[in-house]
C-alpha cells in the first residue's frame, strides 16, 4: 500500500516529538536515569508529549530574521532534567547538572541547521551560547545519549563544517534581527522522515518540500508498506493535522526595538536603526 502525506512545520515537530518519546533510549533513561531537554519549539513538543512542561523559548527566525524572545517573564523553564518521573528546571544549574550526566542518561536538544551527513549545528545569539553553550562540552564528554529533534526545514546545502566557518557574531556589520554564531553539535539527528519509520514498519520518501498560505516549509512524502502498518502512519498524521507550536506562550513573543533584550545582540539592524547609526 502507497499513500502520499503532508506535514507543516508545526505538524512535523508533532510528529518527530512522538517519535523520540517512544526511542527505546528515553524510555530507559526515564525508568533508570535522567533526560534533560534544552529548550526549542520541537524539545518543548517533546517535553510536552512526556508530560513535562512547554519550554521558554529563547532565540527563533522570524520574518524579521534571527531575534530573541521579548518575555520578561522568565518563569516557565528554558531547560528541565526528568527524573523518577518528576521534572524539575536546571535553568540556574545547568553547567553543574551537565557534569553530573552519564551513560543511563539522555540529553535531547533542538538543532537550527542539519546537513544531509547527520551534521547538526545551534545557533548562539548571545556570548558563548549563554549558559547552554557553556554547559555543551559535559552533554558529550560524560557519556550521556544525545538526540537531535531537527525537522527538515533545518536542513541546509552544504556542510554543517562549512556553515559553522560562514557564521559568527562578531565582524557582523549589519543583521537582520542579532548575528549569530553556531555550536555543531553531535548526536542523533531524528527527523520527520525519521519518526515514520520509527512509529511504523514502513518506507518513506520525501517528493516534496514548501508551501504557500500558512504551508511554508512543508514537507510531502510517499509512504509504502503492509497496509495496516501504513494506515497507522496515515491515521496519525490526520490527528496531527492544525497542530500548533510548542513553547511557553509568554515567550514566542519576539524582541522589540528598545526591549529589555536588544541590547544584548551584536549586529542588529533593528538596534542600530534605534541609536541613529
């Protein structure tokens, strides 16, 4: 049996959330060990579907390009470590706890850019990454799994090498919105076309991608298998559909000229505009 399927953004992430809450790796995590999840729209999909909390969400592209959240409210958890089913926020501790991360654990953490080698890479609006940034050489060198949740409107030309060289955010003259740099990061990369094949005995084929009319980035693939494995998918993806974005909603908002937060950013057209330069 053969169905063609269409996915948005949102959808997507929905999609891919299902997926890795069910990765043989997290649930093992969840009776045994501890799963941190760095806040993104597809990590707080995920933190939702393990009935954690939706996450702050800090920097995003926007139509007026990479900014940062304008919520002052910084109550809701940007990053939270679930454990003996609990969930507690590492907001305040995140270096520390990061140290603290070994082999039974599971960080998962959201990409903006993948390649098509697996390569992944987030990008860093503020100095060093913030507190993520400093806390990313413990993800890695304590031996905890880490999951990359990345849909493929993150996918990208070329290399993750070659993008992480172009970026920066420093010896940025002008920026749509703060300039940014990039952190590759190592770990699993689990995609829309991914999570189809995890959720069901089936073979999948992306024929399609964009969109017009609320559609933009969508992708369209062709689905083949066993018809019952194939109706599961189809029925799925029906439920998904009208979906909306995951994130605490005090912090989809974005930063403003003269927010609390432009100052922050190097770069910014927006902030340069407002000091007459």
């Amino acid at each position: 049996m053969r169905v063609q399927i269409s996915l948005d953004v949102a959808e997507a992430k929905r999609l891919i959330a299902r997926a890795v809450a069910e990765m043989p790796e997290v649930r093992a995590a969840l009776a045994q060990g501890k799963l941190l999840l760095k806040g993104g729209t597809t990590v707080s999909a995920v933190s939702e579907r393990l009935a954690g909390p939706p996450l702050r969400i800090s920097g995003r592209i926007s139509p007026r390009g990479t900014m940062a959240t304008a919520g002052e409210d910084l109550s809701a958890p940007h990053t939270i470590i679930i454990e003996g089913g609990a969930w507690r926020s590492v907001d305040e501790s995140l270096v520390e706890e990061s140290g603290r991360l070994g082999p039974r654990d599971v960080v998962i953490i959201g990409a903006n850019a993948i390649d098509a080698s697996g390569g992944a890479a987030m990008m860093a609006g503020s100095q060093a990454g913030g507190t993520p940034g400093l806390a990313m050489s413990a993800l890695w060198s304590e031996g905890a799994a880490v999951i990359i949740p990345a849909g493929l409107e993150k996918l990208i030309p070329g290399t993750i090498e070659q993008a992480v060289r172009a970026a920066g955010r420093r010896g940025v003259d002008r920026s749509l919105g703060m300039a940014v740099g990039l952190i590759p990061l190592i770990g699993r990369v689990v995609t829309e076309l991914d999570a189809l094949t995890m959720l069901a005995a089936v073979r999948a084929v992306v024929i399609g991608r964009g969109g017009i009319a609320g559609g933009e980035g969508s992708t369209v693939m062709a689905v083949e298998g066993e018809p019952a494995e194939v109706d599961k998918i189809f029925t799925l993806v029906e439920n998904l559909k009208g979906s909306r974005e995951s994130g605490d909603e005090s912090s989809l908002a974005e930063c403003r000229p003269g927010g609390p937060r432009c100052s922050l950013h190097l770069g910014c057209v927006y902030k340069r505009r407002k000091e007459g330069s």
